[in-house]
C-alpha cells in the first residue's frame, strides 16, 4: 500500500530536508511541502471536499509552523480531518512534549535532528492507524468534513454595518430551517447579540477562556438556550474581561462548538483581535459585511489586506455582503467585488431601516415579520451561503404550521428578486 504524506513546514531547509528523507521510505507518496497553516488546513479541506480517498494518510507538523502554533494546528487537523494521522517534528522530543502532542491529538512525535529508521517506525505507525479508522468508519464523506458542522464568522468593515443583525438573521434561517445552531457573540467589548435577542444571562464566552478541558457539561453551563431554538454564548457583560479570550482560547471553544451543534455562527463585531482572527481562520465560511459607501469599502478593503497579511484569511476566500443597497446606489456590489478582490453574493440586502426599526428598538429581532424586504434577504443569503439543512429536514410539518422558513420561501421571489432585476439592470 501506497502511503501519502503532506510534510508542513515554515521552513524551507527543514521542508527540503523532510521531503528527502520522505522520498527515500519505500512505498511512501509524499507531497509538495505546504508552508503555513492556513495553506494545510485549505488543503486538506479540498482534499476532503473531493474525495476521501484523496486525503494523505499521514501529515508531518514541523514545530516552527505558523501562523497557528503546531499544537494548535495538530488539534485542529485531528477535529476537522480525524482519520489523518498527524505526526510531530520538534526539536524536543521530550515527555513534556511528547505528552502534550498526544493530548492535542497527534500519532507520535518525531526529534530532530531526522533519523531514517525513526522517521519510518513513526510514518508507518501513524499511517497504520489512519487507514484502521477509515476502515472503521468507513467510506462516507461526511466522515471527513470534521466532528459536528460547519463554522461561519461575520465580521463588519466598519462598525454599524449590521453586522450582528446579519449574524443573528443567519443563525435564526438555520435553526428555522432545521439545523442545531449555536450563535457566538465574538465581538468581545461591545458584543450585542443578547440586547438584540432580549436575553440576560450570568455566562459568557469569558467564563470559558481557562478552560482547557471544555467538556459537554461545561459548554451546556456557560450556553443559553434560548427559545428562538438558538445556543446563545454571549459577550462578556464587562467589556475588560473580553481580554481574557485570547487566540488559544477562541480556538478551544470554537472547536468545542463545532463538536456539539450541526452550525456555529460567530459575530466578530470590526475590531480584530486574536480571538476572532482564529475564529475568522478556522471558519468554513468567511462573511464580511460592508455598506455601499467610499469609506465602508476602503474600511472593508483594509481589513481584507490585514487578513491576508496575517494568514488569517485569502480575499477570493471571503464572502462579501453588500448590506443597504438600492439600484440607485453608485458604488454596486461588482465594483466592491473588483476593489477587494472578494466574492460578493448574489443577494443584496435592501436599505430599508424602517421595517427594522420597531423590533431592534424593542430588542426582538426575532419578531421581524416575514415579509420584510430585508429578512427575506438575509435568509435567502443564508441558503445562498449553504448554512441552511436540506427542505426534507426540516420535515412537511414545519411547512404546514407556516414556519418562518416556508413562508419565506413562498415570498422569497418578491422584493429578493426584483432588487436582482434592479442591480442587473
């Protein structure tokens, strides 16, 4: 048997030493080396998202990987890809190390400088491994796309775009839709998710940052379920306490999260920081929202470079929202589009305040009537975006008691489509 592997390494020595030795194991298929963490943890994700039997059955984590600290990004690939074996190269391949690899779910630990015969004792051991837990589990592909689901972030170019309106309207359309949804409020000093939606609650994402261990029992404590059908984890109500979520942090939670609920949308608020700048990274879907005028675009544009500069985020990865749009607006989403070199959406969002204004006042976005221009596009995005679970899921007998999701699909054609027929005219 043929066994793959996909060296990782910042390095470009260490990656030409490693590839050298790689090419000498018998049967032994290795890879182009990947750089970064960000280029990995891509990889592996296409990899996965065309086929199981294309994904390497063993990856190689050098100690000096960035952006993402190694023992950070081997427990990410081990909960988004757990049937790749992950093995370490460090220069310490002591007990301490050696323990906190196998805590973070790598297949062996690998010192440097590189020995042949330990490097293929560890190779085969883990490729061993990885091919018994496919067998294991199978050949579905779903097996592969990680534990639980998939995670969206939403963050504003500037503040007062609507970027906690949208995130609330997409976790509302995935729950309504039927998916087990959780919405994390990442905008950690001025975080509005719980005054949008009504609700008090004693926890918050903060209560969670120590936790190295986060258990199901622990996320249930610190989660409000809210009536809407929505996890909420809210923002810490002392903005100061928001530094207590560093980047390892969010990346604990965010990873706990997506163990648990089928959709994990997260607010990032405008201000990056490491906390959300992890969640950004480690996020399926990348959302940035931005209104139609010169300084929201230059805002969005700053961002986008800034993300791109910290291996957080490619541009042409990120999905864009044009929120506020009219047909007579002279800055349209394609010129957005060519200026930040993201992906704008199909579906604008209307500027129609005033339908929103009675239910953000009151503080029960949840209440938006149905026929509102706006929730109709925000909802219709959130299918655009793949957030929602498939018509079947939600079962005839949400449609038939008239759910928000059925009604909104029957109207959806209205104003949704003629703001299209408008922005293509």
């Amino acid at each position: 048997m043929t066994t793959r592997i996909l060296p990782a390494a910042g390095d470009p020595d260490a990656a030409r030493h490693i590839s050298t030795l790689l090419s000498q194991l018998p049967a032994a298929e290795p890879g182009v080396p990947v750089s970064d963490s960000t280029t990995l943890l891509d990889t592996l994700g296409r990899l996965a998202a065309e086929s199981v039997d294309e994904l390497p059955e063993v990856v190689l984590v050098h100690e000096r990987i960035g952006p993402v600290p190694a023992l950070d990004l081997i427990r990410e690939v081990a909960l988004r890809f757990p049937a790749v074996g992950v093995v370490l190269v460090s220069s310490d391949a002591g007990p301490a190390v050696f323990s906190a690899a196998m805590d973070s779910g790598a297949r062996g630990v690998i010192g440097l400088p590189l020995a042949y015969e330990e490097l293929a004792a560890r190779v085969q051991a883990a490729a061993q491994w990885s091919v018994g837990v496919r067998r294991h589990l199978g050949r579905g592909a779903d097996v592969f796309t990680g534990p639980g689901g998939r995670v969206v972030t939403v963050t504003g170019a500037k503040g007062g775009v609507g970027t906690t309106f949208t995130a609330v309207q997409f976790a509302l359309a995935a729950a309504a839709s039927g998916r087990r949804t959780a919405l994390v409020d990442m905008d950690l000093q001025a975080g509005d998710v719980g005054s949008y939606l009504d609700v008090q609650f004693r926890r918050s994402i903060a209560d969670l940052a120590g936790i190295h261990d986060i258990s199901p029992r622990v996320l249930q404590d610190a989660v409000y379920e809210d009536r809407t059908g929505l996890a909420l984890l809210l923002a810490p109500a002392e903005g100061e306490r928001g530094e207590e979520v560093d980047e390892r942090a969010a990346r604990h939670i965010v990873g706990a999260l997506r163990s648990r609920y089928e959709l994990v949308v997260i607010d990032c608020g405008s201000q990056v920081t490491g906390a959300n700048a992890a969640a950004v990274e480690m996020a399926d879907v990348a959302v940035l929202v931005t209104t139609p005028d010169v300084v929201c675009v230059r805002a969005a544009k700053r961002l986008v470079r800034m993300w791109e500069r910290l291996q957080v985020r490619k541009a042409e990865d990120t999905a864009m929202v044009v929120n506020r749009w009219s047909k007579h607006t002279e800055i349209q989403p394609s010129l957005i589009e060519k200026i930040t070199k993201t992906r704008a959406t199909r579906t604008p969002v209307p500027a129609a305040f005033k339908e929103l204004q009675a239910v953000v006042d009151a503080g029960r976005v949840q209440d938006l009537d149905n026929r509102s221009s706006v929730k109709q596009a925000l909802w219709t995005l959130a299918g655009e975006l793949g957030l929602l679970a498939a018509p079947s899921a939600a079962g005839p007998e949400a449609a038939a008691a008239g759910s928000p999701g059925a009604a909104l699909a029957l109207r959806a054609a209205g104003p949704v489509a003629r703001l299209r027929r408008g922005r293509e005219g």
